[in-house]
C-alpha cells in the first residue's frame, strides 16, 4: 500500500518567508534614480550673471577735467583779480604763489576795510542821547540796540587783530601753511576763513583737547 506525500513544513515556510534586507536596499537604490528624475523636484538655480557693481564702475570712471580758461586764468591775470573758481582750478604744485599769496592779500585787506567802516558806524550811533527819548520802552530799546552792537563790534576788534597777523604772515612767507604741522591749510578752507592758521585736522584736535580739559 503506497503513502501519499506530506509537504515538509520547511517548504511552506520558505514560500512565506518576506524579502530579505539585501532585496529591500536593491528597491530603495533603484527608486533612487527615479526620485531625481521625478519633474516635481525643482531644477537648481543658476548662478547669475557677474555684474559690476555701481563702486567699481565709479572707481574706473574717469577724473572730471578741469576747465583750461580756468586752470591758465593766472597765467595772463593779476592775483587780485582772480576769481574763486580760477584760484582753485590752480595747479597744486603753484600753492601759495605769488598770485595766491596777492589774491588772499587783497581780501584781507578789503575784510579790514570793511571792518573798519563799520565801527565808525558803530560809533556815530553810541553819539545818540538816549535820553531825549521820551518814552522808557524805546529808550531801553536803543540801549540793548547799542550793547548788542558793542559785543559786535568787540568780537570784529578781534578779528582785526587776527587780519592784522595775517597780513604779516603773507609778508613773511608762512601763510597758508598750519602752524602746528606745516603742512598746507588748503584753499578751500582759506577761502572760508581767511584768517585760518591751522588746518582742519589740527583744528579739530585742539577743539577736542578743549572740550575735554576745558582749557
């Protein structure tokens, strides 16, 4: 009598048995590519284009030209006659020539004139007897007038002063030049204050030594 076959448990267990890592990491590498390919992902940007910024191009621009009928004016013209402009279109190397020296000259000594005439204004309205004015409002009016123009008047005698040591320091060579450094005080700064004898950076070291010591 023949025995029917019994399947060996081994057997249905290896038809069950799930996929092994080794398949498992075969699936992921394949969906890998796919993933990269897929067209939901973006594109990486592209890196744009080189442009030069606004300071390099300012930085290769070239220097404005001086006008010539300005930078030659004190070649054909007297110091004194110059104009602002015509004084600054001068080269560097002719600083404090004989035309800027007689430009700053003749300014200084407009500047005192003026002065001058103006405290002689000054004094004729101190002439004026206050007291033949009736009213006390108006009197005490002009008296504040009168000190308000003293203290002007004062501040210009100074100046004076200062217009005078200018004027010397143009005879003796030394104007125009810092008197703590040497170096030039630049004539913008000279045009602004004649009467300058430090250059601004001095100028503003001494400013700040008085600020903080209070001398």
């Amino acid at each position: 009598m023949s025995k029917t076959p019994v399947s060996s448990p081994s057997s249905k267990a290896t038809s069950t048995k799930p996929a092994s890592a080794k398949t498992t990491a075969r699936g992921a590498k394949a969906a890998a590519p796919a993933a990269a390919t897929d067209s939901s992902c973006p594109a990486p940007a592209k890196p744009a284009a080189h442009k030069p910024d606004d300071v390099t191009m300012d930085a290769v621009k070239p220097a404005a030209k001086v006008d010539p009928k300005l930078a030659n004016a004190w070649k054909t013209k007297a110091g004194r006659d110059l104009t602002e402009e015509e004084l600054l279109a001068m080269p560097e190397s002719e600083y404090m020539n004989e035309k800027q020296l007689d430009f700053f000259r003749a300014r200084l000594t407009a500047l005192k004139d003026d002065l001058l005439s103006n405290a002689g204004e000054t004094t004729e309205h101190l002439r004026e007897d206050t007291s033949i004015v009736p009213d006390p409002a108006d009197r005490a009016t002009i008296e504040e007038e009168h000190a308000l123009e003293l203290r002007t008047r004062d501040r210009e005698r100074k100046l004076l002063k200062k217009i005078a040591q200018s004027l010397a320091r143009i005879e003796s060579g030394e104007y125009g030049y810092c008197d703590e450094t040497g170096e030039p005080i630049g004539l913008r700064r000279l045009l602004a204050r004649p009467t300058a004898t430090l250059s601004l950076e001095a100028q503003q070291r001494r400013e700040l030594k008085q600020k903080m010591f209070g001398d």
